[in-house]
C-alpha cells in the first residue's frame, strides 16, 4: 500500500550516484560542484543530486539538507569520508574503478551513506556525452526496453524519488523482470493512463522524432533525473510527449541515470524470457 505524503519519512528519500575518483578530472563534473571556483569531485553530477533532494523534501515536507554554497563543500568532504569509512573494511582500495552509492536523507537534514557496491569503470563519454546520437557506442551491450502492459498513475512518488516505489516493483513483475535491478541488460518503460511514455523504472528515457531527440515533458509524470537535466540543460534534447503506441518493435532508444551515464536499447513488446536469464534452468 502507498504511503500518504504526510507518512514519508526523510529515510524514504534517497538518490544513488556514481563515486569514481576518475571524475576529478572532469571539467563538465567539475562545473557542477556548486560553487563559482573549479572545485574537483569524484561525484557524479552531485550538485544535481543535492537538488533532488531538497526538492523531494521540500515536497513531502521533511528536514531538507542545507543548500549553502559552503556547507555544500563540507558535505562534499564529509561524504568522502563517511565512503572511505564505508568501504575500507570490506575491499580496501578507494582507487578501484568506480562505486554506486546510495545516499539517504536523515532526520536531522543530513545525508549519509545508505549502501556501495562496485561498478563497471566508464568512458567519460558515456557519462557526458557531447551528443546522444550513438555513433560508436552502439557496439556496447544494447539493453532490452520492454513496454509495461499496464498504465502507471502519476504521483508524487513517479515525480520524486523515495523507497516507496510500489509502481516500479508492479511494472518488473508484469514484464517477468525481478523486482530489483540485477546486471541483466533489460528496463521497463512506463506510461501513464493517457499512454504517454513517462520513464523507465530505473532510468529516464529519450526518443529520437523528427531529427532531434526528445524526453517525456514532466507533465507526463515521471521522475526528473539527475541525468535528465543534464541533457535538457546541454541542449542535447528537448521536453515533449511520445505516445506509446508510437513506440516500434526494435527502436533505438536512449536511456540514462546518475550510476549508469547515457546507454542505449531497444524495444520489446514482448515480456522478458525468464528461461533465457544467466543462470535460469
């Protein structure tokens, strides 16, 4: 059952990202420290991320993390230290490739590390890409898009991400995906009663029409990703409304989140073949 705004809890909201020492280097990551000087972070888009969630707390009316300029730099140092603290004991080395990490909003308006796991490294390409035309990326592992056979009714919990994601779960299911994401190169996509593509379960979602690539307009209901308003911001793709029956069997789309960069599929009408998951007997 769906919580109600008022039995959100500032644990509920959350925002994973990737952490990759890599990124220091990275003027575009850099840009988006927050402050005015060029400040190196090994977080990905972390100032988005911060957005995210003052926003989701503003919504649901919890202790939203302060969005001073110079707290911003402590917390960017605090959270360094909390994952060094984090991992240490369990695999030692801050120089391996890269991490997802899940970051939680406390009672007391701070942020803590919920969760890290170890990720594929990634070309700065794929995390910032300069066009969301595929060109050379096309030889990477393409995922799956499989179209939910249901609606999905818009709420503050499509448009704010929170760990109550009842929706999302419902939407795997029906297309015999497990609940939780796995390494499997396979994602939902969402539309709401309208059949207006909203998003995927785990990432934001972009078409190309009429020469140009496009993104579910925010009305339409789903999350505003971290990535998502990168590429609106860039000029790499505009808002507007893709209806889903205008989705063909094979297109090439885009799809994006704060661990995974910018990766391609392409649709399925079909629901996913469990027999043929890595493992399946």
């Amino acid at each position: 059952m769906v919580k109600s705004n008022e039995d959100v809890s500032p644990g509920d909201i959350f925002t994973t990202l990737r952490y990759n020492p890599a990124l220091h280097g990275s003027f575009q990551n850099c840009r988006l420290s927050g402050e005015s000087s060029f400040r190196p972070t090994g977080w990905y888009m972390f100032q988005f991320h911060l957005d995210r969630l003052q926003a989701s707390a503003a919504q649901f009316q919890c202790m939203r993390p302060s969005p001073n300029k110079d707290h911003l730099a402590a917390l960017d140092r605090e959270l360094k230290g909390q994952f060094l603290n984090w991992h240490e004991p369990v695999k030692g080395d801050i120089a391996d490739p890269a991490w997802r990490v899940r970051l939680v909003l406390d009672s007391m308006g701070g942020i803590q590390i919920d969760q890290v796991k170890p990720v594929a490294s990634l070309p700065c390409n794929v995390l910032y890409p300069e066009t969301l035309d595929p060109l050379s990326q096309l030889g990477n592992t393409l995922y799956e898009l499989f179209l939910c056979p249901h609606p999905t009714t818009p709420s503050s919990f499509t448009r704010h991400k929170t760990a109550l994601r009842d929706v999302y779960t419902a939407a795997r299911v029906a297309c015999n995906l497990s609940a939780e994401p796995t390494a499997d190169p396979v994602e939902v996509l969402v539309w709401n009663p309208d059949g207006e593509l909203m998003e995927g379960s785990l990432t934001s979602v972009y078409c190309r029409r009429d020469g140009h690539w496009v993104t579910p307009a925010t009305k339409c209901g789903g999350n505003e990703g971290t990535t998502r308003r990168w590429a609106i911001e860039m000029g790499l793709c505009t808002e507007g409304v893709i209806m889903v029956d205008d989705l063909i069997e094979g297109e090439l789309l885009c799809i994006s989140n704060g661990v995974r960069g910018f990766i391609y599929g392409v649709v399925r009408r079909e629901f996913y073949d469990v027999s043929g998951r890595s493992g399946a007997s």
